[in-house]
C-alpha cells in the first residue's frame, strides 16, 4: 500500500493545468450506454474511478478503446443489465449507470454503492426520480432493481434533506432523455458538471435546456447517436492547488481552467488574505504570512463546495484567530480533523460545526487519510508543517487526484511516494 512521505516548510511557486474534473467524466462515461454508437471522451484523466467506471462498462459487455487520454466506448450488442457489488463497492459513482441502462434497456439491476466513508449519502432520491418517470423500483438482497419500459416524462421535486443531489439530478436526466414527453426537473443540482453532462447529452441528440440552473426540462427523443466532448476543468483540483499556494506562503498559476466555477472558493481565499488573479481560463494565487479567520458554510454550487471544505480547513489551521466551517452537504465529514490535530492544529468538532483556532505552526507526524479529500488535506498540511510527515492509505487520494505528489512536485513541493 502506497504513502507520501513530504518535507514541508517550502514556498510552492510555478505554473501548473488543470485535469478534466473527475465528477464530468464519471456520468459521461455512464451515458456512453444510452446509444450503440461509438462516443468518444478526450482528455480523460488517469484516475482510480475513471479506471473503475470503465472497468464496469466493460463487465456489461461495453467496447473501452483507450488512445492514450482518449476513450472510444461503444455500447452495441449483448449489454448485460447488471452491475455487480464487487465492482460497484470499489466506487460510489457507479450508480451512474441506473438511469441509462434503465431508459435504454427497460430494466436494470444495480447493486447499491460503496465509495468515502464520508456518512450516509442514501440513494432515495435517484429512487424518487427514476419513480417518478414510471419505473417500478425493488430493493432485494443489496440491489436496485428497476423496471419500466417506456419511461414517462413528469414533473418532481428532487431536493433532500441537504438540498439539491448531484447524483441525483445527473442520473434522472439521463434516464429522462429517452422518456416519453417532456419532464421537468425542479430543484435540480446547478452543479457545472450537471451542465457539462447535459451539453453531451445534447451533443447525442438529446433535448435538453435549462441544466445549471434548479430547473431542467428534457423533452424525450426516440434515440441518441455517438458523440464526442472533452469534459471541463476539474474545479476542485484547481481549488485544492489554491489552497497549496496559500498554505506554503508561494505563488502558483494554474492554467486551462475556469475561475467561473471558483467563485465561493476565491471569495473565501481573498478573505484569508491571498492575493488571487483570475482570467476567463487561468488563476493565479499567491500569499506572505499567516491567513485570517474565515467563516464558511458549505453549500451546493454556487456556494462553497464540500470537497474543498477539507483542504480549507488545513489553511485555516494556521490562522490568525478563530474560524468557523459548517458542513451543510454530508454527516460525519471531519474525519480529517482529528489528524490535522496530530500535527499540531487545534480543532473542536460539534455535530457539523469544526471551530479551527489557528496556530502559528503545524509539526511534522504520521498520519492516516480516511477519505478522498481528507487526504489532500492532509497534504497540504504536510506541505506546510516543518519537518517530515508520512500520509498513509493514499489509495483515497488516486481515486480523484491524477499523480497529485508529481505535480506538486513541478512546483517545489519534496513529497516522495513510497510503495511498500
């Protein structure tokens, strides 16, 4: 099992790209099923998920091709409607193939999904969606069994306990697509990926307006045919690169993405005293000195993104004062703080309300990443902290991260992977 091993304490400075954002690719590749045609995915980035996705698409019978970044996926001939746990285990977004197979095929038996040990995330609402598009949903022995052939277009409500689902909203419109009639989604995720995977959608011949905003009107169509796209920039890499130029006191430019999808994120780095430039497609962060308080709530897009609410929290460990972060999207998602006090932070958890009061320094330890974006918390922390820390169960960090330890180190960063 692979660690880092990261002496800190160095400016990080330099130019770095941004990847194509895990969380586009995942439901693009999903809707690969919808058509038997070839579809082909540019720019795709070499990620555990990513691997684990196309390792199920194949398990179902689908033709993967892969050209260096490039994935040709063709769905035609004997698809098996089935998707098993020990694949869906390994990643939570496999779920993603609920809604294609079902509007396509009429049928589809899913096992319900692994992934972070980040709380309860259930799947009702993908249930209510498909549900309300006429399909007959069982749950036995583990699996989602759904049926329903046509699909019916309707109107629903798809917001949680939480607000809007990401998940949600993606895999009812991509069931929707091949519905009968015309469906509106209300309370819809605003997410950029949602837009992203409905601008591919349309690309296939779907009718669809509205995604990125809460409502999404998808008027069905009798079939889709091949495509091709390159997915957007990955929104929370770039975030967590801004925080590294942050926290090491450095300055780094990423190029090739889209601040537009930062705002929340550049509003709350500014008022911990970073200077941040942005363009239409790059974003330049720099500091000197120790960050202010901040106070921040996460909240679905445009407000504060959840999966950099870990990495923030590293920043704010070494601020100057008192800062508060409220986590509005999932339970239990402050396992990460409990190892940022190994290495000297000071951190109190109440229910879902972390109070950060900073320190002037953070010290090297071993410790132990629980989820995807604990990890990356845990180094940048480890960038940060004097000393040498070792990050154990990096595996998180593989599923989302695309050799995150070789582009830190383009910028300064001493971080060395160990595989024991």
């Amino acid at each position: 099992m692979d660690r880092f091993l990261i002496r800190g304490g160095r400016p990080l400075k330099g130019r770095l790209t941004a990847a194509a954002a895990k969380n586009a690719v995942l439901p693009i590749l999903a809707a690969c099923l919808l058509t038997d045609e070839t579809c082909t995915i540019r720019s795709v980035p070499a990620l555990e998920d990513v691997a684990a996705m196309l390792g199920l698409l194949e398990t179902l019978g689908v033709k993967v091709v892969r050209r260096g970044r490039t994935i040709e996926i063709t769905a035609a001939g004997k698809i098996a409607l089935g998707a098993p746990y020990d694949i869906v285990r390994k990643m939570r977004a496999s779920y993603y193939v609920l809604g294609p197979l079902l509007a396509r095929f009429g049928e589809c038996r899913v096992s319900l999904p692994g992934g972070c040990a980040i709380g309860p995330r259930p799947v009702d609402l993908h249930l209510r969606g498909i549900e309300a598009l006429g399909a007959q949903v069982n749950l036995e022995h583990g699996y989602i069994h759904a049926r329903g052939r046509p699909l019916e277009g309707n109107t629903m409500l798809l917001e949680g306990s939480h607000g809007p689902s990401v998940g949600a909203t993606a895999n009812t419109l991509m069931a929707a697509v091949l519905a009968r009639g015309k469906t509106v989604i209300q309370s819809a995720a605003c997410e950029p990926e949602i837009a992203d995977l409905a601008r591919f959608l349309n690309r296939m011949g779907a009718q669809v307006r509205g995604a990125g905003t809460p409502t999404i009107t998808i008027q069905g169509v009798k079939r889709l045919h091949g495509a091709a796209c390159r997915p957007i920039p990955d929104r929370i890499e770039v975030g967590t690169l801004a925080v590294a130029a942050a926290i090491t006191g450095g300055e780094i430019e990423i190029a090739g993405c889209r601040p537009a999808h930062l705002g929340a994120v550049v509003e709350k780095l500014r008022e911990a005293g970073a200077a941040v430039e942005t363009s239409r497609t790059g974003i330049c962060v720099a500091m000197s000195g120790r960050p202010g308080p901040v106070q921040l709530a996460t909240a679905p897009f445009p407000g504060f993104p959840t999966d950099l609410q870990a990495q923030f929290m590293a920043l704010l460990c070494l601020g100057r004062g008192t800062s508060v972060i409220s986590e509005g999207i999932f339970e239990n998602r402050f396992l990460h703080a409990l190892e940022l006090n190994r290495m000297g932070a000071d951190i109190a958890i109440s229910g879902n309300v972390a109070v950060v009061n900073g320190v002037e320094k953070l010290s090297s330890a071993q410790v132990m990443a629980s989820d995807l974006r604990a990890s990356a918390a845990l180094v940048l922390a480890g960038l940060a902290a004097k000393g040498e820390t070792e990050i154990l169960r990096i595996y998180h960090l593989d599923r989302g991260y695309e050799k995150l330890d070789r582009k830190l180190g383009r910028v300064g960063a001493d971080i060395r992977r160990i595989h024991d």
